[in-house]
C-alpha cells in the first residue's frame, strides 16, 4: 500500500525530502522520481542521485545523467564531492556530468583524476578536459598519449586537438604504433 502512495505522489512538490531518498533507494520508483529531480538543490538528494551511477540498470545511470545536467541549480560543490567517491562509476560519470555543464570551475578537481587508478576514470577525465578546453591541463593531458590503458590514450590525444595543443615527435611515434583506424582520425588534427 505504501509504494502505491509513492506512485500516486511522484510530483516532487508535493514530496517531502524523506519520501523523495526513499524512492531513489526504490528500484519500481526510482527511475519516475528521477525524471522529476532536475531542478532539486537539496545536497542529500543530489548525493543520492550521483550515488545511482553505480545503479546495474543502465536506464538508471541515464535518468541521473539527465536529472544532473539539466538542473540548473549551484550543484557544483556537490558533484565535485562525487569525483572523490569509491566507485569508479561514479566518479566517471560525475566527470562526464561536470563537462557537459560546462563547470570550468571543476578544471582543478578533473586533472586530479587524470592519475586515477581506473582506465575508465582516465579517459573521462581526459575526454572531460578537452570538452572544457582546460588548456591548463596540457601537462596531464600529453602524459595521457602514453597511458596504458587505449581509450585513455585516444581520449588525452583527441583532447590535445580541442586545445590546440602541439605533440612531440615521441608522441606522434607512439601513436603510430597503435595502429588503429581512430588514431588515424585522431592522428589528422596534428599533421
């Protein structure tokens, strides 16, 4: 009876916070109340929310994408929170969520995960900076070229290119050696 309740009351103004973090927490109402958040500034919600993109449902992960990047409101403080979580995931797509808002003032706090152990951290973070254009992070950004992990390496060297930024002839050799057809895209920005 009560998740019946829920489901009648999803309009969010009519929701106070507790039946709000309880219907993240509930996978049937989750995804309905997500679509609803996208203007919600309230930090436990908001955590909450970045705390999803560690959700299996990949529909999931989505809707909290969408719930984080169309809120307009100052959530920044609390998204650069989600770059220090434990998982990978989430500090992942909290990178990607922070470039597409075009939150220049999180530049500092991306370059700090261009040294994260997840290749899939890597590369958003690479990928992250060269979508904010943070030439302040050609230093990170040339280390990529050499990374060990391939999708962190083409995401540094496509970032190079939206900054505008020149490569070694060592980097150029090393990008050669992939040998992959997206280098070759990639490799006609520098020639």
């Amino acid at each position: 009876m009560r998740v019946k309740y829920y489901e009648d009351n999803l309009n969010q103004d009519r929701m106070n916070r507790e039946e709000i973090l309880e219907s993240l927490k509930n996978e049937k109402l989750r995804k309905s109340i997500l679509q609803t958040l996208t203007q919600n500034n309230d930090p436990e919600i908001i955590h909450e929310i970045i705390q999803l993109f560690d959700d299996e449902d990949i529909e999931i992960r989505g809707e909290a994408f969408s719930s984080l990047f169309l809120n307009r409101g100052n959530i920044l403080k609390d998204l650069v929170l989600g770059l220090r979580h434990d998982s990978k995931n989430v500090r992942a797509y909290t990178t990607l969520v922070l470039a597409n808002r075009n939150e220049k003032n999180a530049i500092e706090e991306i370059i700090k995960l261009t040294n994260d152990s997840s290749g899939l951290v890597r590369t958003c973070a690479y990928g992250a900076l060269g979508h904010l254009e943070a030439k302040q992070s050609a230093k990170e950004l040339h280390k990529g070229v050499f990374d060990s992990n391939l999708e962190a390496v083409k995401s540094a060297a496509y970032s190079l290119t939206r900054i505008k930024e020149k490569i070694s002839d060592k980097e150029l050799e090393e990008l050669h050696k992939l040998d992959k057809p997206e280098f070759d895209r990639i490799l006609k920005f520098f020639n």
